[in-house]
C-alpha cells in the first residue's frame, strides 16, 4: 500500500467505544436547569414587587472611610510605630 491510497481495507489503531452518560452527567445537567430556574424565578419575584436592577445615573460612590484599629491608635499616641510596610512593632 502506498501513502496516496485512501481505500484502505484494514483498521489502524485501537477502536474504542464512546462513554455513555452516568448519573453524575444528568446532575450536572439537573443543577443547571433548577439554577436557571430560580434565576428566572427570583427576576419574576422581584419584578412582582417593582424592584429595579438599574442603577441611577446621579448614583455616587460612597468615599472610602477606613480607619485604623482603636488598639492601633493607642499603641501610636503611645510610641509605637505600627505602620503596615514592617512586620514588626518597633518603638520610635
């Protein structure tokens, strides 16, 4: 037989059968279509109470308004440098 002859009478290589579905397939699938379900049923349920997912176009960020610990203050009126570049407390 020659590389060009397509019509080749004999099989190569190792014929396997394709695995069927098991349980775990049909509840993957089950759990996709109750998760799209209650997606669906909390939109509806939210639109029966006139719920918006819109934001506002005047909507503003609120600012950031993080502050340290109150341990973390007392140890700095105290002396003690506490700031967050060094793993160590080290007194000034």
């Amino acid at each position: 037989m020659s590389l060009g002859d397509t019509h080749q009478t004999e099989s190569r290589g190792v014929f396997l059968l394709k695995q069927s579905a098991n349980i775990y397939t049909a509840m993957l699938i089950l759990a996709f279509v109750f998760i799209t379900l209650g997606c669906l049923f909390l939109f509806l349920e939210m639109k029966s109470y006139g719920l918006s997912v819109k934001v506002p176009a005047d909507a503003k960020v609120p600012q950031a308004s993080w502050s340290p610990a109150p341990q973390a203050r007392a140890l700095a009126l105290n002396g003690i440098d506490v700031s967050m570049d060094r793993h160590e407390f080290s007194a000034v």
